[in-house]
C-alpha cells in the first residue's frame, strides 16, 4: 500500500528540495529498510528529532563498500546517527548453527545481504571516509548489547567494545530518545562532541577515568577479559547489576591505553514522554520506493498493532531486553493508546482487527513493586523466578480496563495479545479477571506462552518459573476454555541447548512434551547474543550469578541430540533419539508403551512387552530382555503325570 513520499522523511536530495532544504542537520543511517512505523527504532530517533525543528535525512541499507553511498546526500550540519537496525546484524544474517540466512524480513522482498556483518562498525567507518572529523553517534539494539568488551558468538571470541571498533566519537545504549535529545541540543549549541562525557545512557572513550562525572566501578578490562573467563564472568555480571537509572553507578573498563566510559541508563521516559513519542506523525507504513521490490515484509506483525509498555521485570536469562530497554517498567496512557487504535481503524487495510496491544511483556502496566521506584531493582533477586517475590504486584486491572476500552471502539470487531504473556505473573492475579477476559475475547485461535523447559535446575539458568506453575496455568486455562465454550490452544515455547541443559534433562523434556500429548513444530536451539546473562555462561562455562560451574552442551552433536529429542516422532530424528536414550540409559523408553519415545529396531528386543489387550502396551517391564536362545536355554516342558488327561473346554 503507497502512501505520499513527502509524508516520509528525505531519503534522497530530490526529497530535500521539495521541503526547499539547502542543508540538513542529521544523517540518520539503519541497517533496516526505512519503514516509518514507531516499533522500528530509527522512525522513532528520526521523528523526536524532527519535533525538535532538526532536519534529519535517511539513509536506510547504503552501499558498504566504498563511501560514495554515504555522500549522496551531502555533508549533515551536525553529525551522523548509525544503527544496524531492529536486531543485531549478525542475528540477522546466522543461524544459531551459524548457517546464513536465505532471507531478511526488514529488508524490501525478503532479500538477504543488503546489510554488512557486524553493521555498525562498517557504517560507522564508511562514515569516517565520507566525512572526515563530523561527529558519528551509533545506537540501537546492536550497539547497546555490543556497548562493553564481549564475547561474539559467531567468530567465537571476545571483541573490543563496538565503540572502539566502529571509531565513533559516542554511543547511545537502551531506547536513546533522551540521550539523542540531549546530544544533538549540545552539538547545536556548538559544543565539541570531545566535550559530551556526561550523558547518561551514553559511552564515551578517554585517556583518563577522571573524565567520568558520576560514582563509578571498575570491571576487568578487555585483554583481563580475553584471557581468563573468570575475569569475563565477573565483569559481566557487575555489568548486568549496574544496569539500573536508580540504583546504578557508571562502569569504566580499560581497553589498551584507553578508557571505555560507560555513564549510568538513562531514565525511564514517563508516561507523558511515552505518549509524546507515540503520537509523532508516523506514517506507519515501509517507504514507497520499496513497492516495486516487493514491500517490507516485517511491517506485517506490527502495522496494526500497539506498544503500550517498555522494560520488562520478567529478566529471562537469555533475553537481551534487560541489558537493553532495562527492568523497569514503564507505560503509556489510555488515552494514547486509544487515540493511536483509532488512528489504526481509518487506515485503508484495516479490517477491524487490532494484532497486539503488548510489548515486551504484554500485560506489564507497572514496576513490579513500589521498592524498585526508589531504591531499584534488587541486585541479587529476581521479581518472578524462581518463585515470585513476596512484594511483587500483579494486580492486572489497569491493563484489562484499556482492552475493555479498546473492545468498545467503533470499527474494532476483535483486540487480540500476541506478544509475550509471563503466564506466572498472571496466575499471581490477586483477582483472576483478567484471566477470564483473556480467554474470552483476547485469543486469537492460540496462545502462546515460554515454559522453555520441565526441568527445575535448567529453569534457574534461564531465569525462569519452574514447571508446576506452567501446569497449573495450563489447567486453568483449558477450564475457562471449557467454561465459556471456546476451543482455543496453547503452544508453548522451548529452548534446547541452554546452558545448564544436560542429555539427562533433555530427555526428561522429551518425556514431558510425551505426556502432555505435544510435539513442537518448531524447536529454538539456544542463540548466544552477546551481553546476557546466558551468553556469559555459555562462553564461560560459569555460572556469573554464583560463579558455580554450568554444563554447556556446545558441540553441533550435543546440540543435535537435544533438538532431536523435542521432535522424537520425527523419523529424520529417529537414529538420533535412540542414541540419546542408549547414552543416558534410558532404554525403558524405547518400546511399544505410551510413555515410550520411539519402538525398537526390527529384531531388537524391547523393554516393554507388547500390547495384548486393546492394543495397550504392559506397563510392566519385563525381568529380562533377552530370548532363551541368547541365554542358551531350552523352553520349559510341561510335566504330566501318568494318567493326566488333557482337560476338556467348557462350553
């Protein structure tokens, strides 16, 4: 659908001379097809600027590889803003078997490999050629997890901190609107960039720690980091801990000669800065010039959809939004929300279907308990898991009144919750209406929720509730289903390979998906991103929290077997699965039962008699396995005595 390209910002000088520019302020450079929309970050850095009176450009996908791309719009005023885009670039291109990519949903047609590996670091150096001593500022997601020393997972060694690599004078980490505002109102007022040490959400580079201007600590630096994964461990989990706007001191670590500076989060916007950024003249829609190239695909999960939060308590181990947008929740009004739903029902392709109303924890509306307001969160304990914390507030009804509201707008037929619902702050729901209203306007067919595991020790590396919560929900669940008459399902999502995952626990997994009847359809291996908790441990062998050591299945065999056994039934897995029972010893699980994975190979004995009756199989196993001619034993003869008749049968 072509929408107006004045409605956009410039992508090109022709753009500029229709708004009768003769200069811009800011070149805005993404690894991402420009789409308009406020779930893509540099529509949102673009926009808040420009509702400041900048004039920014946009250069989406240029050409790395020489700098003739990025001067085809001409010198900025100011300076030049890089991100690699809505994920980091190498998750974008690799697997987590390190296979590249056949496509790219935030590239026009799907297309792969309009962006470089490792974006920000080539854009940022590209930019350097183009235009010499300019301020460059890179952020988003790939420069925010990449801010400290850190272990990349697809070169399979420790890098310097991005800011070093890509040679840029500052780096924004976390959602960067304040930092960006305050930048860009420093280098306007003709300030040198070298003079920008202290903004908060901001790293810098320098000769001398002194430069810092807030209480600070120091973590082991990038060569200690390099050479001892103790080191590592320890320096990431200080990193983690230090993450917080209220509680949090700015962290130096050396690199060579020089100091990376890494200045406390920013704060948390309010719901009035939430709003005022929500309500930014958004097109919501992928550039015009991708129609003939077949569109943006990524647009399709977002266009009618709404972020009504940010921050997430929820703090999974393997997630990177606590090391990114922070623990602290923060959300808009309902009154925003409203207006921006409204807005989506005049749209030409609405078709009375709101997607989502989430973000990244769907039903979060508030910080987890009014402790983490003023002091911030705990260092040393988690809001949910294993077991909720005693001052953990889950009260829902601020949330199921905006859907309610939400429900009642003209147009709107259904409002459904596609992104993530922490089905263990639900069911802490001092009331449970909200529950009741989920299951009877909320679904969309199915529901998706993230046990990722049954095994409690793997479940406290990754951060998560154990199993017996996820049981009950489950049970509640299928019961209001019954209730109210609605035949809805719920899928759960699973992690393989996790540190901390033994063959043992894999396999105890297998027999969980057995006996609740489901087989994934599609299984997630654990992907290492760089800067969490779970990345630490995977790369360490250690666990950062305690400093214990962590089992990490890391060999493509081990990772193999454990994916194999959440698809048993595969007969692709089949070789697989039974070398996976036969190591762990497991054989009482090869057979003709129920409760078995796979049935023996033709001529080999099972465990497990066969089904006699209804075809049910014994659950009894049998004393011995072999045949009598393995044991070298004749059958056994009946004895009859002399005079014995053969009895006759009953009729």
């Amino acid at each position: 659908m072509s929408f107006e390209r004045d409605l956009f910002l410039p992508v090109n000088t022709e753009d500029m001379a229709r708004r009768g520019w003769d200069y811009y302020d800011f070149l805005l450079i993404t690894g991402d097809a420009y789409v308009d929309h406020p779930s893509f970050g540099p529509a949102i850095i673009g926009r808040i600027l420009e509702a400041e009176g900048y004039r920014v450009a946009v250069l989406a996908q240029p050409d790395w590889h020489s700098a003739r791309a990025f001067q085809a719009l001409g010198r900025p005023r100011l300076g030049v803003l890089i991100g690699a885009g809505n994920i980091d670039s190498m998750v974008a291109h690799y697997t987590a078997a390190r296979k590249r990519r056949h496509d790219d949903a935030y590239s026009p047609g799907r297309k792969a490999g309009l962006r470089p590996d490792h974006a920000t670091v080539v854009y940022s150096n590209r930019a350097r050629e183009a235009f010499s001593d300019i301020p460059v500022i890179i952020g988003g997601l790939e420069a925010s997890l990449r801010r400290f020393a850190h272990y990349d997972y697809w070169e399979d060694r420790v890098r310097r901190s991005v800011l070093f690599d890509a040679q840029a004078d500052i780096l924004t980490y976390g959602m960067g609107e304040t930092a960006t505002l305050e930048i860009a109102a420093r280098l306007a007022s003709g300030t040198p960039v070298s003079e920008i040490t202290d903004v908060r959400g901001t790293c810098v580079a320098a000769k001398y720690p002194g430069v810092c201007a807030y209480p600070r600590v120091e973590v082991p630096s990038f060569e200690e980091v390099s050479a001892s994964k103790t080191a590592y461990a320890r320096a990431n989990m200080v990193e983690y801990q230090e993450h917080d706007a209220v509680s949090g001191k700015a962290i130096i670590q050396k690199h060579g000669n020089r100091f990376l500076i890494v200045n406390p989060p920013a704060f948390p916007l309010t719901t009035g800065e939430l709003d005022r950024v929500a309500g930014l003249p958004y097109v919501r829609e992928p550039h015009p010039m991708y129609d003939e190239l077949g569109g943006v695909p990524a647009i399709e999960e977002v266009r009618f959809s709404v972020t009504h939060n940010r921050g997430c308590f929820g703090a999974c181990n393997f997630c990177s939004l606590a090391f990114h947008q922070g623990r602290t929740v923060s959300c808009r009004s309902h009154e925003s929300v409203i207006r921006e739903v409204r807005l989506l029902t005049e749209h030409p392709g609405f078709k009375g279907y709101i997607h989502d109303v989430g973000g990244p924890s769907a039903t979060f509306r508030r910080p987890s308990c009014a402790k983490q307001l003023k002091s911030g969160m705990c260092r040393n304990r988690a809001c949910l898991a294993p077991e909720p914390c005693p001052n953990l507030d889950a009260d829902h009804t601020d949330y199921m009144m905006l859907l309610r509201k939400l429900r009642e707008i003209p147009k709107v037929k259904k409002v459904f919750i596609r992104s993530g619902i922490r089905f263990d702050y639900l069911m802490k729901d001092p009331s449970g209406e909200f529950f009741t209203d989920l299951v009877q306007h909320h679904i969309s067919g199915q529901l998706k929720v993230a046990p990722e595991h049954c095994v409690a020790h793997t479940l406290d590396f990754m951060g998560k509730p154990h199993i017996e919560v996820y049981e009950k929900f489950k049970e509640k669940y299928f019961k209001l289903n019954r209730r109210y008459g609605k035949d809805q399902y719920l899928v759960p999502y699973l992690i393989s390979s996790h540190p901390g995952c033994t063959l043992e626990d894999a396999v105890r997994l297998a027999e969980w998906l057995n006996k609740q009847g489901h087989m994934p359809e599609q299984v997630q291996d654990f992907y290492p991103t760089p800067g969490t908790l779970a990345t630490c441990m995977w790369y360490t062998g250690l666990d950062p929290r305690t400093m214990e050591p962590v089992f990490v299945p890391k060999t493509p065999h081990d990772k193999a077997l454990q994916r194999a056994l959440m698809q048993w039934r595969k007969p692709q897995n089949r070789k697989l699965v039974l070398e996976a029972l036969h190591k762990t010893g497991r054989e009482d699980l090869i057979g003709y039962g129920k409760h078995c994975l796979v049935k023996p190979d033709r001529g080999e004995p099972s465990p497990w008699k066969p089904a006699r009756n209804k075809g049910e199989a014994s659950k009894k196993p049998r004393a011995d396995t072999r045949t009598r001619v393995e044991k070298k034993e004749k059958p056994a003869q009946p004895v009859r005595k002399k005079g014995w008749a053969k009895p006759k049968k009953k009729k």
